[in-house]
C-alpha cells in the first residue's frame, strides 16, 4: 500500500555508526493521519529533524506533524531539501516557519542557487562555502571543494563562474549576520529556534555537511523521569534514571506483527534508557506481576527491512526483541528489585469512528487474530460498548481515514480475511477522568443526549460527540466528568 499510494503509513527503524557515534534514525510517516505513529516514535527520540520540500515549503499536513513533535518538547532541525530543483526563496521558508510555527529559524547551511544553479552551501558557522559538482553514479557522493569566503573570494567567484549568483552570496551573507542574532543553544534545547540546512538528498548536496552539524548540536541521550512502585523514597513526580543507572530500564515505543509473513513474527521496539542490554538478560514489566521475568534470548539492529543479531545494546540504542503476545506500546521493561515505569504513551483523540466485521463467519478466528495483532500495533485504537467483554461488536476508532484502510489492506494480505466497515458520524472522543460515577451522573440528568459511551481497552469510559460544540459545552458545564482529549495508559498493572 506504501507503494501504492507514494507515502509512508508506518515508522521504520534504522541505526549506523558515523564518526564513532552510535545514530539510530526513527523514520516517521510524513502522512498527517499516521500523526499518532509519529508521535510513539518521537517518544524514543532525543532530537526531532523536520524535511521540507524546498520547492513546495510547508505543507498542510505539516503542521500536524510539528505540533507533534512540539508536544515532545525535542529540539528541532529542520533540513530543507531538493535544492536540486526550481525551489522557493530560503527568505520566504523562513517567513513561512515563522509564521505558522511561532518558531524562530537560524540558517546554518545558506544555499548558494537552486534548480540547474544551484552551486552549493555556505557554511555560517565557520564562514566556507562548500561547492559541489555532480556525482555521475544515482546517489552517489558528489565532488566537493571547500574555500574561505575570507581568503579566497576571488577563486570562489571563479568557481561559481556566475556573477548574478556569486553578488547574491556577498549580499546575503552580509544581510544575514546584520539581522540574525548568534545561535543559542539554549533556545535549540527549549524549542524555540530550529537550526536550518539546505541541501539536496538525491545528489549528497549538504547531507553529510548536516549529518557532522548534528553531530554536535543534537541532544545525547538524557535523564527520564519514571514511576516507582516500590521505592518508597520516590517524590510525586517519580525518580530521575540517568543514562548512567546500574540497572537496565528500556521502554516500548513500537510494536509489529509479520514483518516476516512466513513466520508470522511479532516484533517489540525497545528505547534503551539506562544501563545495558545483554543477550539472555531476564527483565520484569511494568504491567506483569512483580516477580514475573521475561528472558530476553535475543535482540536485533534494524536497518531497514533488514536486522542482525544484537549482543549488547546501550542508553539510545533502538533494539527489536521477541514479542511474546504480552508486550504493549507504552510498556517498561527493567532489572532488579525496584518495579519501575515511564510515562506511558497517549493515544490520540481520534475523528473517525466505524464498526468493523468479517462478512465470512468461517474466518472469524483469522479475522479476531488479525485484529488483535493489529491493534496491539496501535495501528487504531478500540472501542467497545459498556460492560461488553469482548462478544459484542468492535468499533474502530483512527485520527484519519486512511488508517481504516491500512487495517482492512492488511487483514486482507496478512491474514486472508476480507472485512466490511460501517462508518458512525461522530467526530471526536473524550476520556472521562471522573470515571463510570461521573458518567451515570451525567446520564440521569440528561446531559448525555446525543453522545455515545463507550469503553476502551482498559474499560475506561469514553464519550464520543459528533461536534466540537457539543464537546466544549458539556466539558464546560459538568466539570466533574474531567472530559480529556487523549488517553494515558496505566503505569503498572496488578
């Protein structure tokens, strides 16, 4: 279906050394309604890099996309590519980020041209202009001559043999350093500026310019916040665990069924938080029984659709291990004694509601396997009437259509199952904090006309409204139903 359509419906993991530095890449849909997968993957990631078409700037799912990134309080690069082709004016992106994001921008790779004149970069940092010339292999590595733009002005106008070009360079880099104040880190770490890169990915233009400035700008792997269940030291606000902690803690951002059909395999993606991971290590989980250890007999790096076998792994790696049917998004995994849990991941309000049903009932079992596989995923989220136990009809619920059709694409490939959707007209959730006591409240005082209650996985109940308005008034009038826009999974489980 990727193929079909031209875009990406599912985060990929890859990792490489570079400089003798560990990078792990968690490549996310660029598609605004797989924003929720980008946000499970940002919650491994330390730094976020935003891609822009140079040509076409901010595009309308864009802004979903970087309010979910801002959600995640990363710092933000943002590398705007194919400068190879006819592209906007690096001036107008910025105006553009500025304005939709409320993010100011430094350049730090200023373009020298675009399209068939596009020449090269000019490094801010350290004032060298990088000139490339075309490698004459498809993504191969193009040829580069770097030169000082304060000692060898006159060899640099030569080589960019383009007077209009070469007048633009002088000009902007004068205009640049008058009106942009120094970068400040800081601000990166917080935020609220996005360091700023051209280049083109298709020729190497700039890329490995990027990848050395990331190098040294991104954010190392940092101090997180847990749950303790056993530390009776622990504050409200849990315990810090530092990359440096003894005891091994990891988190699941991810998790995947089939990526080898013919072995019908289930995949957990691990963020490695403190300590290190070893082959044969025996690990409890947050939701499982204290006491309860899962061995983990074998790890894998991930490039890719490709893997290898993993012996040890550190704070920041992204390792794949066996999933046993047990492991969820959001879950903890650690060593020793102390019973520990981060954050778990939130689940999105979603807008598009749908029943869904297998018209065979000889491929129930199949059609139950697939579902259950595919919502542990998290490809959508489940919801089911109150007090049903599982018999009753399932209700599909997704932030965008196209994850609907992921899910009845991949019933159908994945598990031979043909399946039949039957949409509801409402638009949005909202979770009741106040739980069931408040809802009943509100139902025998008819406050509830018109909304739909439901439950989730967790048996939590859930309203779902069709308007905005409608959300808004109740949230408003009957505070005590503590309506949210999202779902936060529990820590431990019993």
């Amino acid at each position: 279906m990727e193929q079909e359509r031209g875009i990406s419906i599912s985060s990929t993991v890859m990792n490489f050394d570079y400089l003798g530095k560990r990078v792990n890449i968690l490549d996310t849909p660029g598609h605004e309604d797989f924003s929720e997968d980008t946000y499970r993957a940002l919650a491994a990631a330390d730094n976020a890099v935003m891609l822009l078409d140079a040509a076409k700037g901010l595009e309308p799912q864009t802004r979903k996309l970087f309010e979910v990134t801002r959600m995640r309080k990363l710092p933000l690069f943002t590398f705007c590519n194919k400068m190879d082709r006819p592209a906007l004016s690096p001036y107008e992106i910025m105006d553009q980020i500025e304005a939709e994001f409320n993010l100011d921008s430094f350049p730090v790779l200023w373009p020298i041209g675009d399209g068939d004149r596009f020449k090269g970069v000019l490094d801010r940092m350290d004032n060298t202009v990088h000139l490339f010339s075309k490698s004459t292999e498809r993504g191969g590595k193009a040829g580069e001559e770097t030169l000082s733009m304060d000692e060898d002005l006159d060899k640099l106008k030569e080589l960019i043999n383009d007077d209009e070009l070469f007048d633009k360079l002088l000009e902007d880099r004068e205009l640049l350093d008058e009106l942009i104040p120094p970068l400040d880190m800081d601000r990166v770490y917080a935020g609220d500026l996005t360091p700023l890169f051209f280049g083109s990915a298709m020729t190497n233009f700039g890329v490995q310019l990027f990848l050395d400035k990331f190098l040294t700008m991104g954010v190392k792997p940092a101090t997180r916040l847990a749950v303790s269940k056993d530390d009776a030291a622990a504050s409200e606000d849990g315990v810090e665990v530092p990359p440096e902690h003894e005891e091994f803690t990891g988190f699941i951002f991810k998790t995947q069924a089939n990526l080898d059909p013919k072995h019908r395999d289930r995949l957990a993606y691990v963020r490695v938080v403190s300590g290190v991971y070893e082959k044969g290590m025996k690990v409890g989980h947050s939701r499982s029984k204290a006491g309860k250890k899962y061995n983990l007999a074998q790890a894998q790096a991930l490039f890719g659709s490709d893997r290898s076998s993993v012996e040890v792994a550190y704070p920041g790696d992204v390792i794949g291990i066996n999933n046993p049917g047990c492991f969820a998004i959001g879950d903890t995994l650690y060593t020793g004694s102390n019973r520990v849990a981060f954050p778990g991941i939130p689940s999105f309000s979603p807008e598009k509601f749908a029943y869904i049903r297998s018209p065979n009932p000889s491929d129930y079992k199949s059609f139950r396997k697939g579902m259950d596989q595919l919502l542990d995923e998290g490809a959508v989220q489940a919801l089911r009437q109150r007090n049903d136990d599982g018999g009753g009809p399932l209700m599909l619920a997704a932030v965008g259509q196209l994850q609907f059709e992921v899910v009845q694409a991949r019933l159908r490939e994945e598990y031979s199952v043909e399946s039949i959707m039957e949409p509801l007209t409402y638009t949005l959730a909202r979770w009741v904090d106040g739980g069931w006591d408040a809802v009943d409240k509100a139902d025998a005082d008819g406050k509830l006309f018109g909304i739909m209650i439901v439950q989730d996985r967790w048996q939590r109940p859930v309203l779902l409204f069709r308007n905005d308005w409608k959300a808004a008034s109740l949230a408003s009038e009957e505070k005590y139903l503590g309506l949210q826009p999202w779902s936060q999974p529990p820590d431990f489980e019993s």
